[in-house]
C-alpha cells in the first residue's frame, strides 16, 4: 500500500512538473542557497511515516521517520539521492478543541537544522525556521472523543509542515 502510494504521489508531481516545465530539463539544483522542505502526514494513508517535497539543494520527494528525544525531534529523509538528518526544535504552540466537533487544531512553529546526510547530501548543512499545523479528528464513543481519555486513537491525524531557510551541501 505504501509503496503504491509513493509510487502515485511521485508519478503525479512528476507529471505536474514536465507540464510545467515543458517537458524539458532541468540544470541541477544549486549547491548552496534557499531551501524549502514541506512534510505532509496523513494517518490513514501512511499510519508510520510522513512523505517530503524538497526543492533547493536538497531536492526529490522522500520519506520520514521521525524519533523523539527530549523535547528535540530527529527526521531522517531517504531520497533517491541520499538521506538528510534534521532536527526540529518547537518554539511556540498554540492548541485549539472543539470537543463538540471531537476535532482539535495544533498550530506550531520553530527551528530546523540539518546534522547529517549521506551519499549526495553528506557534508549539507544549514536550518531555519518552520511552521506546521496538525489536526486531530475523533469520533463520540459513550460520550467521549477518540483519543487519550477514550483509549482509542483519533479516526484521523493530517499535518504539514512548511520548513524555509538556507543549506549548502558542501
């Protein structure tokens, strides 16, 4: 299932780029300069792993793992060309419920830099500032909104993060 997925999201932003671009070639991206990273989780599509769109000197569509350690997360992003480790720190949160609807609304900002690569994108360095939002969808069970006080999962989890800033790959 996962694989397919991939395999549709890439076939379409392949797509959509040839339109765009006339079907020609492209030069390279640039070694250094701004980079934009956009991570999109969808719960019922990919329940583990969230997918990326990096355009700039680290560039493709990849996948994300992600671990947690105080406070710090760690994103390790497998594209065609390599991987990219980067760590996003929140800065800022502010929470939004509507427990009428069992839907609540995260929005998030904070500090990304990248500590480690490989292959194409082994000695890239840089960061910048992100913004993101999570929604968080539930259903009523015996009067009590999927999540934590239920001791069922939400019926679904989207996010997407909007990550700026600079990296030079060398």
């Amino acid at each position: 299932m996962k694989t397919a997925l991939r395999g549709r999201i890439a076939a379409a932003s392949m797509t959509a780029l040839l339109a765009v671009g006339g079907g020609t070639a492209h030069a390279a991206a640039p070694p250094d300069g701004a980079q934009v990273l956009r991570f999109h989780y969808n719960s019922s599509a990919a329940p583990d792993e969230e997918t990326v769109i990096a355009t700039g000197p680290i560039h493709g569509i990849g996948d994300d793992v992600q671990t947690e350690n105080g406070g710090t997360e760690l994103a390790t992003i497998t594209f065609p060309t390599g991987t990219v480790q980067v760590t996003a720190r929140t800065t800022g949160e502010r929470v939004t419920a509507d427990l009428t609807a069992c839907r609540m609304t995260v929005a998030f900002s904070g500090i990304w830099s990248v500590v480690g690569g490989t292959d194409g994108y082994a000695d890239a360095s840089g960061g910048g500032p992100f913004t993101g939002l999570r929604i968080i969808h539930g259903e009523r069970i015996d009067g009590v909104c999927q999540g934590p006080d239920s001791g069922l999962p939400p019926r679904l989890v989207t996010e997407d993060v909007r990550a700026t800033g600079t990296v030079s790959l060398g």
